[in-house]
C-alpha cells in the first residue's frame, strides 16, 4: 500500500505541475486561446477547471501523503549488544578498575616520568 501510494503521490505531482505551467498569472495561459465569447467552454471556464483541477490535485497530494505516513511499513529494529550490555550492567556495583590518584602525586609535575 505504501508503494501505490507513493506512486500515486508522484503522478499526481507531475499533473499539478503540468497544470500549473499551462496557468498564466495574468489570465493568459491555456485561457488565452479562447477569444471568441460564445465558444463552448469559453475563457472563464476554462480559468475555473484550471483552478479546480489545481486545488483538488492539492488535496489529493496531501491526502495521499497522509495515507503514505499511517501506512509506513514498520520495521523492527534489532537490539544491539551495546543495548544489551547496557541491560545487564549493574550500575549500582563498583568498576572493576577504578582510576585512583594519589592527592601527593597530582601536585608533583614530575609523578608521570
């Protein structure tokens, strides 16, 4: 399902875009063809079907991308052996090797040579 709906999401993207390269901003565009007043259709509704066809081609890209988000397959994921160490340490226990410094030896520059 996810897959059909990713498919439909991109098809219906290439119509809107398509759609919206035929609109002019200035009335123009597709409309401008049909100068006569009395053809079929005409300039205005032509302008109509164009507008319709954008929004409705709008909400059906935002519907399908819902339909794409709750239908997302799910994979698990495994646990890791970090993950696993982690739910077994005993955090409450004493390291193994503590790191100890000598009070003395912290004010000496030459502890380390």
């Amino acid at each position: 399902m996810y897959t059909l709906a990713v498919i439909l999401i991109l098809l219906a993207s290439l119509i809107l875009i398509l759609i919206v390269l035929v609109q002019n901003p200035k009335g123009g565009g597709l409309a401008s063809g049909f100068t006569g007043a009395n053809q079929f259709g005409g300039v205005a509704q032509t302008n109509k079907f164009l507008e319709k066809t954008t929004w409705t081609l709008a909400v059906v890209i935002l519907g399908l991308s819902l339909f794409a988000t709750i239908s997302l397959p799910k994979q698990e994921i495994e646990q890791s052996d970090l993950t696993e160490v982690i739910n077994t340490t005993d955090f409450n226990s004493a390291p193994v090797n503590p790191v100890q410094i000598n009070p003395a030896d912290a004010n000496d520059p030459n502890a380390d040579q």
